[in-house]
C-alpha cells in the first residue's frame, strides 16, 4: 500500500513511518525529510500545497501534524481541510492523529478546539479513521522530557490533578498499524488511552526511583498563569494545566495496559532545563538587586562614583542610569526572543564595569565581600546562558 505520512519527523510521526515503511510503501510529507530516506514531498501547512499532485497513487494518508503553539487554526483546521477535500475527491482513505478532549461538545483550550473541527469534518467520511491518543509518553516526546526533567528535582512539586490520559508511543503505533492492516473493520474513532493512573507513578516510572513530592494547590497555578497567561515551564503552560485539570483518564475505556510500564527511565535523556531556570533566576537577581541597592545605598554609589573621577553631576546622572539599566536587563532576561541579545549586553556591561574599576579603583578587588572578584563567576554563568541552543 502506498501510504503518505504527513509529520513523520515528529515524535509521533517518526514512530508511525518506522512501524510502517518496512511493508509499506511510505512517502513522508513534510517542510523537511528524514535524513537518508529519498521519498519525501515539501508540505507546508502555513501555505498552499499542490494537493492534487501529492496524492497522485496514494492509498492512505496519515496526518500526524500537530503543534503545542502557534497558529493552531491554520496548522489544525484550515490546511487539514484542505487536504482531506482533496483527500475525499479521490476516495483516499485517511487516518487523522487527534488527542482526547477533541471530540468533547466544547474543547477546554485552542489546540483541542481546532483538532475537533478537523475530526468532525472528517466523521461524515465512511474511509476516515481517527485516532485520539493520549498525553504520549516515550523517548524523544516533549511530555516526557518535560516530566524527565521535574523528575530530577529533589522535590517534586506535583500538581493536584485528575489521572492524566496516557498512552506510551509503541503502544499507539501499535494500535495504528493494526488501523492500517484492517482498516474496514476499524472503528470510526479510537481513542487511545492506557489504564488509568496518577501523575506521580508516571513520574516514578520516568524517574526510576522513589522521590519526595508535595502535592501543589491547583489554585497557586491558576494565580500564577493569571498574572503570567502566557508563561511557560517547558511544555507545562495555562492550556496544559486547562487540560490536566479537566481532562481524566478515567473517562476513557483503557485499550492498552498502563503507560508507565513500557517507560525505561535508562533511555530518556536527562536536560538542564531547570538548573538553566535557576541560573536565569539567580542572574535576574543579581542585576535587579544591583539597580535598587544602587539606589538605595546612595551614599556609598556617590563615593564610588567619585573614586573613579566623575564630577557629582555626571554622578547623579550615571547612578539613576546605571540603576535603571540593571533593572531593565534582570527582567528582559527572562524574554526568550531576545534572551540572546540580552545576555550579551550584560556580559558586556559587566566586562566594560569590571575594566573601568579595575583601572581607576583597584582597590576593590581586594574587598572582602568581592566586589570585582564575583564579576568572574557571573560572567561565565552568563557565557553558559549565552551559548546554551534554547
């Protein structure tokens, strides 16, 4: 059967053209091919796609795309109905990657919304299939990361939510596969759902040991995402804790035995996600507490500021600058489109500081507290930052 895999260099596509290709004849769709592997055709979502010669001689389609931000009624909606029009024309059958919540009457957030107004097109078809996994767990899915990374901790805040559905990716490309193979006497919708368990024995499982949790008030998260709506801890952002909060597994027929049992905790790559939020914390620390003791600590930044020869206007001017300057850069650090440019500002203000005291007050660094001698470290947490890919 030829089958076009649109997504497969994503986690959940990847898997599903590895389960796949060796008795298929697969095409992968997507801005990018899979390194080594020759049929591939460019499909973008955010433009218009020759549909009509894509789908020349293809059997079966399996659309695998999906986003956890951005533009999720053009990469969701728009583009997916564009293709199964062309889909249906030709009376290829489909195979549609969704997730459990879309076929609610009202989906909690964007992404399940617009994956529920691709799903119900796509009921009235009798050759369409579509599947409705779970949170997917696995090596290389952004979930598990996410929770690989919590799972480091040595305390585990863990939010007060209902049992999470879950479904492990050998488990869900096993269940497409068998979708492929009989594909008539498949059901309309599948949804692809584990047994039921809690959020902190999928943690343990990541984990590998025993750990300390404290079970976090869901209000403390509400509180936070109203203040910050568009915040985000890796994945964990408000339409996740939306979902967590209102989306159980327990209101699900399990298909598949617990997730957390095909989890080896061996293959999952530790990150520095968080040691990299500490580190931004403390930095933002130190140049927001440098602007307001600057200010606060009037008297001492005068002197300073006439150890190194500036007249006492120009020294008024430079403290409430400096000041400022400081505060500024401790909260843009935390700006992830210009974090980049941030850092280096800062690690150029702290060079250009540490040269100017060091020629015109010397003295400091043999300060006790380490007034200059602490300027190293900071500027290599920095440099580390700086040269960090996210």
């Amino acid at each position: 059967m030829r089958i076009l895999i649109l997504g497969a260099t994503g986690f959940i596509g990847n898997a599903i053209f590895h389960s796949l290709v060796a008795e298929h004849d697969v095409c992968i769709g997507g801005r990018k091919p899979i390194d080594g592997y020759e049929k591939w055709e460019f499909i973008d979502f955010t433009k218009e796609n020759n549909w009509e010669k894509i789908l020349n001689n293809v059997q079966l389609v399996i659309n695998a795309i999906g986003i956890i931000d951005g533009d999720f009624e053009q990469i969701q909606t728009t583009s997916p109905l564009k293709l199964y029009e062309a889909c249906i024309k030709k009376e290829i059958r489909i195979i549609n990657i969704s997730a459990v919540g879309a076929e609610k009457e009202n989906p909690p957030i964007p992404f399940l919304k617009t994956k529920k107004m691709a799903d119900d097109f796509l009921l009235s078809y009798d050759k369409a299939r579509i599947v409705y996994p779970g949170i997917v767990l696995g090596k290389g899915a952004q979930s598990t990361q996410f929770f690989a990374e919590m799972a480091q901790l040595p305390i585990i805040p863990l939010l007060n939510s209902k049992n999470p559905p879950a479904i492990h990716i050998s488990q869900l490309t096993r269940i497409i596969k068998n979708v492929v193979e009989d594909f008539d006497n498949s059901p309309k919708q599948i949804y692809a759902v584990s047994k039921a368990e809690s959020l902190l024995k999928i943690l343990i499982a990541i984990r590998g040991k025993k750990a300390i949790f404290f079970k976090t008030p869901s209000f403390l998260f509400k509180l936070f995402f109203a203040v910050f709506p568009k915040a985000s801890i890796g994945i964990f952002n408000k339409n996740m804790m939306i979902m967590l909060s209102s989306i159980s597994a327990d209101d699900y027929k399990p298909i598949c035995e617990e997730a957390s049992l095909k989890i080896n905790s061996s293959d999952l790559i530790k990150s520095s996600y968080f040691p990299m939020i500490a580190a931004l914390l403390a930095i933002s620390f130190i140049w927001i507490w440098s602007g307001i003791s600057s200010l606060i600590s009037w008297d001492e930044s005068l002197n300073m500021m006439k150890e190194i020869g500036a007249n006492h206007q120009y020294s008024v001017l430079f403290i409430y600058a400096g000041s400022m300057a400081d505060i500024v850069l401790g909260i843009a650090v935390f700006g992830k489109k210009w974090r980049k440019q941030i850092l280096l500002f800062q690690l150029l203000f702290v060079l250009v500081y540490t040269i100017i005291l060091s020629v015109l007050a010397p003295h400091y660094w043999l300060h006790p507290l380490g007034v200059l001698s602490k300027n190293i470290p900071l500027i290599a947490l920095t440099y580390y930052l700086f040269q960090r890919k996210d």
